[in-house]
C-alpha cells in the first residue's frame, strides 16, 4: 500500500476501487495523514468521526463512493462552523447541508471537512484572522488564491482529489489557475446554493476544484438541475461525462484578448496565454476573428454590491467587532456606511447593466474568449494585493478584473493550466455563451490530450 493520499483524479480513484486496488477507508486514512502533517494551512475544521463512518458505508459503485471530498468553508453542511471565515462569527453552526451536499452525498462522497476560504469570499486571497495565511504548493510564500484557495491547495496540494469552490468574482477561475487546476465556473443557476438562497449580488456560483475534465463533468452531472429551495436554478441537463469530445467545435468563432480590455497583465504571462490560444483554436478548429473588445472596469460596484449581505452576516456584532476582520473587509464595510446610498445603488445598477450589454454584443460577434485568467502568476500569501503591475500603479480591482465580467453577466468561463512563467502556473481562461459549458469542457478536453498538465503540484504532497 502506497503512503500518500491518490495522487491521481478523483475518477479514476474510484475505478482503483472497484479494481480492488485501494479501499474508501485506506483512502480516508491516507488523507487524515497527510492533512496532519501538512503546511499547506488548507483545512480548517475536520469531522473524522463522521468521515470513517461515510468511508467504512461507502458504495464504490456510485459516481463519487468513497472519494475524500473538502468543503469550502463558507458552505453549510449541519453540525458544521458557519462562520464565514470570520473570527466575529466563530462558534457558529450550520443547521442545514446545502443542497449539493446532500446530493453528492447520495453520489457516496466522503466529506471530510471544510477547507479554508477568505473572509466572506470577499478577496481573492486566503488570508484570514481566523485561520491564517493559506499556501499554494507549488511555491509556499505564495498565495493558492481565493476565496476558494483552500480547496485549491487541498487538491494541488495531494491531499483530496477535488473540492469544493465557489465563484462569484472568480472564486473558483482564481485560484485554479494560481495553483494549475481546473477550474468551471458555471452559468448562473446551474448548480442550487440552496437552501435559504439570498438574492443578494446574484452572482455567485458552485463548482468543483479539479484535476481533470472528467472530474469536473462528474461533478456537474450529481450536483446539477433544479431544486425547490433555490428559484433561480435551471432545469437539469443530463450527460455531463458521457458526453465529453462529443461536441463540434470546428467553425465556432473565437476571438483571443489575454486582457479582456480591461486588466493590465504581465507581459510574459500575456504571451503564454496568446500562444496557448492560437495552438488551441487551430487544434479545436476555431475560427478566429478580431473583436475589439473593452470592457468597463466594475470591482468598485461589485464589492459594494456584495458588502451589505455581509453586514446582514455580522448583524448586532458590527461595528464592535471591526477590529478582528481582515484588512479588506474592514475598509469595505467602513467605506460601505458612507457610500451605500440610494444614488449609488442606482449607479451599480446602471454599470452592471453596462457590462450586460458589453458582455451581450461580444457573444453577438464570437462563441468563445480566450483571455489569461489572472493578470499574473500568484503573489504573496500573506499579502497585499498588488498595486502595480508592468511598473504600472493600479488598483485592487485589478486582480479580479478578468473574472469579475463573467459573474455579473452570468456566462460560463473556465479555466485551464497552460504552463507555467517564473515556476509557478498560468491559467487560460475560454469565457462561453449562457448553458454553453459543454462546450468549454470540450476545448479543455483537447487541451488535456494534447498537453497534459501536472495532476499535483511538484513535490506534492507536502
């Protein structure tokens, strides 16, 4: 028996299953082990008792039997902290499991525990005063992202094969390609974030952390369709997996902007994206096309849209307990008290309604975007975000400016490893039509034939 955690995919974990190669609860040990001795900082908060009883029931025959899954932190699974990350809201528990949960639950998932996640899924790094700095494994001063980095980590890191991210600023696309991962964010609606959905920013979106397409498409055929508890879900699609390579791509069109029109990104990672998509759009047989393509810049309004749903989390602790949030949650909600009047909410409206449009007469011209992922390679993991790139001063709102447009207009987008600059990944991100991820798993489908990427970081696990 092997000393480490499957190094492999979750899929073909369950095949070693059913090969008799492996077994649920040596899986499950294995991962415990490595969890314990890891630097990674990637799990918050581990049910072990519950884990052995789910791994020693589990049907290997099902989608995911006997897979040791993490749980993003700011999801509910009952009897589980609630807290958001937050050390204001430390000793709350959940009451309810979300609704994927209980689905891949039935699919006979292992749940092991909760990775960790920034403060309120507001930054796009894991950094918080509850848990601490977390760590990417390709390069532990760096940051595996956010705010879903713990997940991240978790599986580049070798410690689970997949996990569990959300995406509603590029929470789940960030980090994928911080730490060479796969990463599918979904249209809106396509899996439930019930139950006790709040309207909110509507933007946020469940998905997987994933070594490879299948998983990825495995993970969408449990976890999809409509549920009661959330009224903004779509109706179930079927055939996720099975249908993988299945369909044409040849003739869509394409355009290939690395910066979206609207982030400054390092040169060399620019390059490696451009190159990547020109070989991906001549292996896929896409047409190319030229859009100018400018997008308006909407950090701003996106965390002002989302900063009232956490004060609703803080309630009567607020402003008491300003001292324990991190830095950026703290600034937000300070600047929130004096901006949130009825005048800005209508010119969040009305920016938010520009990007729809914006979004609306690009996908009028083209069937895909490719653009980079990040603006560059992973930076500290402690912090702050960068306030420069290419010698250039820009605000935060850069780091998340090529995710963010995909959240407020609510389209598909993906992010797929397409090497590395300075040791440490670059992700491509292909941007789809609304109920287009079929097609993106595809396009990432010939990039994982053609030029396969590492399934774990190197050195993993750690």
């Amino acid at each position: 028996m092997t000393d480490t955690p499957w190094l492999g995919d979750a899929c073909s974990l369950v095949d070693a299953y059913r090969a008799g190669e492996r077994t649920p609860i040596e899986e499950l040990d294995l991962t415990l082990e490595a969890i314990e001795t890891s630097e990674l900082n990637a799990i918050s908060f581990l049910d072990v008792e519950a884990a052995r009883k789910a791994a020693a029931a589990a049907d290997v025959d099902s989608a995911f039997g006997g897979v040791p899954i993490g749980v993003k932190e700011l999801d509910s699974v009952k009897g589980w902290p609630a807290t958001e990350a937050c050390v204001a809201l430390k000793g709350r528990v959940a009451d309810h499991d979300s609704t994927w949960v209980t689905r891949m639950r039935e699919a006979g998932a292992v749940l092991f525990g909760m990775t960790t996640a920034s403060e309120f899924g507001g930054v796009n790094l894991t950094r918080t005063n509850l848990n601490g700095a977390t760590r990417n494994p390709w390069n532990q001063e760096r940051t595996p992202g956010g705010s879903s980095g713990g997940a991240a980590s978790a599986v580049a890191g070798g410690l689970c094969t997949i996990g569990s991210g959300g995406d509603g600023g590029g929470s789940i696309r960030i980090p994928a390609g911080f730490c060479g991962l796969l990463g599918l964010k979904a249209t809106y609606g396509r899996i439930p974030t019930g139950p006790n959905v709040t309207v909110a920013m509507m933007t946020a979106v469940l998905g997987p952390l994933a070594r490879s397409v299948r998983d990825c498409a495995r993970w969408f055929d449990i976890c999809n369709g409509f549920d009661l508890h959330d009224p903004y879900s779509l109706q179930r699609v079927e055939g996720w997996e099975r249908d993988l390579g299945t369909h044409d791509l040849r003739g869509r069109r394409v355009a290939r902007v690395p910066d979206l029109g609207v982030a400054e990104v390092h040169p060399e990672v620019s390059g490696i994206v451009a190159d990547a998509g020109e070989w991906l759009a001549k292996e896929a047989g896409l047409e190319v096309v030229d859009v100018d393509i400018h997008l308006p810049e909407l950090s701003f309004e996106w965390a002002l849209s989302g900063l009232p749903s956490i004060m609703r989390e803080l309630g009567d602790s607020y402003p008491d307990c300003a001292d324990v949030l991190t830095p950026e949650i703290k600034l937000g909600l300070a600047l929130v008290k004096d901006l949130y009047s009825l005048e800005t909410r209508m010119r969040v409206e009305e920016n938010r309604q520009e990007m729809n449009e914006a979004m609306a007469r690009v996908f009028e011209q083209v069937d895909f975007v490719i653009a980079s992922t990040n603006p560059d390679i992973a930076f500290a993991a402690e912090g702050p975000l960068p306030y420069e790139f290419n010698g250039k001063p820009v605000g935060p709102g850069n780091n998340g400016a090529l995710t963010i447009p995909s959240n407020i207009y609510g389209n598909p987008a993906i992010s797929i490893p397409v090497g590395t600059s300075r040791g440490l990944p670059v992700g491509l991100q292909v941007l789809g039509p609304h109920f287009g991820e079929q097609l993106l798993l595809d396009l990432a489908l010939v990039v994982e034939r053609e030029r396969p990427w590492p399934l774990v970081a190197p050195g993993a696990p750690l």
